[in-house]
C-alpha cells in the first residue's frame, strides 16, 4: 500500500490529509506535508502526529535548527539498533517494541524492526486509543494475535 494512504488511514483522526512524503528516518519518523501546504512530523516512538511547521518557509527554518536534526537523525539510537539488529533490509525500521508514550526503553532488548507500513498502522491506532487519556494515566498494553 502506498505510504500516504498508511498515514491517512491510520492517522486521519489528527486531521491530516497527506499530500507528499516529505522524508523518513531509520526508526519512521516522516515528515508529510499536506493538503493546505503544513508539514507534519509522525513520530511512531512516541505515538504523535503533529504540525511541525506552517509552511516552505518555517519547514526550512525547522530543518536548519541544530536541535530538530539531532531528534530527527536519532544517530545515537539508530547506531545502538544497528550494532545489535544489523543492517536494514528494505521496507523496514528500527522500532521501540513498547513506545516511549508507553514507558518503553529507548534502547537494549525494547529495540525491533517492524515494516513501515506496520508500524504506521500500530502508532496510529495505539495514540488514538490513548489520545482522550490524561498524562500519567496507567495503561495496560495487550497484544492480540
């Protein structure tokens, strides 16, 4: 399935209405932008999927603060994924098994790799689950076959 329909379907509830793929990280991070000229950044580790920049202009400015590229580039993550996953084969990502939103390490044995297309439709449905629920809120992750 195309990428921006994943995003749509799994995260339109956001009020996203994806227009192109922007860029992508190891762990599936992607920049989007939609419809009305915004760009969104759907961040799976952490189960959100919002506006990072109005537009062009305040994307440029965002992709040049040293901060952003730091997050974004997760160098230190990505390299620890690597040295114990390997290599990533094509459509493919590092992933935290249990989201960091969820009290997942961001490393050691927490570290997977799942295909993109998955690990949109898994952070979409589980940030919409807990999107109504106060921070610190306890909740029990169940996974069903």
């Amino acid at each position: 399935m195309n990428i921006l329909k994943e995003v749509q379907n799994a995260w339109g509830w956001t009020g996203i209405k994806p227009l192109e793929l922007v860029d992508e990280n190891d762990f599936g991070n992607l920049i989007i932008k939609d419809v009305r000229g915004q760009y969104w950044r759907l961040c799976p580790e952490d189960c959100y999927c919002e506006v990072v920049a109005a537009d062009e202009a305040a994307f440029e400015v965002l992709a040049a603060d040293s901060d952003f590229l730091v997050d974004w580039q997760m160098s230190v993550l990505v390299a620890q994924a690597t040295q114990q996953l390997g290599a990533l084969s094509a459509g493919r990502k590092f992933c935290l098994k249990i989201p960091g939103i969820l009290g997942g390490e961001y490393g050691g044995d927490n570290l997977g790799t799942i295909s993109l297309e998955e690990l949109i439709r898994v952070s979409g449905d589980i940030a919409q689950q807990i999107a109504s629920l106060p921070d610190g809120t306890p909740v029990k992750l169940s996974v069903i076959d």
